[in-house]
C-alpha cells in the first residue's frame, strides 16, 4: 500500500514542497498515481529519500544528485565511480593537511622561520600551491586574504602568510558547504601567522572536520548501499 505525500514528508521531515521537487529533479522515482489522482510513494522512495539524508551532508547535493540519477538509468558502476572519486579527493586533502601540519610545527619548533618579507608572484603561489591563479584571485576577491601591490607594476605581491593560507583554503575548497565549512574559511582569513599556535590549533580544527566528513561519508554509502540492495542491481 502507498503512503500519500505528507505522511512521507513527515517521516523524514521535510516538507511536501521538498518532496515534489525531489521528484521534478528525478532524484526519486515519479510516484504512481491512486485512482482518485494522488501521488503515492512506496517503500523504494522511502530508501531514496533516506539515502539523499545520509549522502547529502558527506558528498553534497551535487554528487549525490548525480549518483541516484546514475542508479535510475541503471548506470550502477559510473555510480560508484562518482562517489570514489569523491573519498579519493578526502584523502587527498586529508594527506595535505598532515604535510602542513609537519610545515607548521617546524615553524613552532624553530626548524624554519618565516620570512615575511620574501615576495612572490602569483605564478610562483600557484607552483608551489598547486593552486590555479584564477582560483587563488577569487580568494583575494571573496576577502580571505589581502596582498600588497608592487608599486611599480601593480602586480599582485605574497608571502608565506599567504602561501600558508592559501594551501589552508586549498583543503576545505571541495568541502560541503555548511555553517562549520564557513567558520573554518572565516577563520582562515583573520588568521595572524605571527601567532603559530593559533595557526596549528585551527589545523587541528579542519583536521577534525574531516574526521568527521569520513564518518558521514561511510553513513552515506551504508544507505546507499541499501538502496542498491533495494533495488536488485
């Protein structure tokens, strides 16, 4: 027997609106049809709709929206690629991180000393990054970091400051848009590297972020797991 849209809504507590925009973005199966005209939905949308709950957080509305468009043209294996592409890029950034950890405690220790007064073109912060300059520009737009200009050419100037920051931000570019994503940059971007405790105690704040990320990425792929059980692939 089918369950009418509200109660569903209700199960899973969002609202019906949600729930036909789900549905208009084929993100769920279209529901059938009663005899009098009302959608109603089934225990294969309750598993769609607990697996959008569970991956959303972890990978994002994007990626997940791509995979249960995937599942539904019964493309499973491009599927799965598109969410390991995703945990491959985690460890990637979980790997940076510890390198810059290391950098940041050579600091602290005495093993390297900042020189702030050693200037770079934004094509040498993009080599030593691996950030592209169009990406490191926006930064700068979006106000999470600042630099000088060189007075003879107006050609933007950087230090380490900004090549610490920079690789910061590089971390947290993929993640998950949220409220703790946003404090994480804001953070970044008032950070002063004069203070290296500061600097390693939010390290260790994204470092905990994407311990958590992983844990809601293993929950996303348990009910995406379900589904695809659910769905006899």
């Amino acid at each position: 027997m089918g369950m009418r849209p509200r109660k569903l809504a209700n199960k899973f507590m969002i609202s019906a609106s949600t729930l036909r925009n789900y549905e208009a973005k084929g993100l769920i199966p279209p529901a059938e049809r009663s005899a009098n005209g009302y959608r109603m939905y089934t225990e294969r949308h309750e598993a769609y709709l607990a697996c959008i709950q569970a991956m959303a957080p972890a990978f994002g509305m994007e990626v997940t929206t791509e995979v249960l468009h995937g599942l539904q043209r019964n493309e499973l294996d491009d599927a799965l690629w598109v969410v390991r592409g995703r945990e491959v890029k985690l460890h990637q950034e979980k790997a940076s991180l510890e390198q810059l950890v290391e950098e940041l405690n050579s600091y602290a220790n005495g093993g390297q000393v900042f020189d702030l007064n050693q200037r770079f073109r934004i094509h040498e912060v993009s080599r030593r990054t691996g950030v592209p300059k169009s990406a490191i520009r926006y930064w700068e737009k979006s106000g999470l970091f600042t630099t000088e200009r060189n007075c003879d050419n107006k050609y933007r100037l950087y230090n380490e400051a900004h090549l610490l920051k920079i690789k910061m931000i590089q971390i947290l570019q993929s993640s998950v848009y949220s409220d703790e994503t946003v404090h994480l940059k804001q953070s970044i971007a008032l950070l002063e590297f004069q203070n290296i405790e500061q600097v390693i105690k939010l390290a260790e704040q994204i470092r905990t972020y994407l311990n958590k990320t992983i844990k809601l990425q293993v929950r996303g792929l348990y009910f995406l797991h379900r589904l695809i059980r659910s769905l006899d692939f």
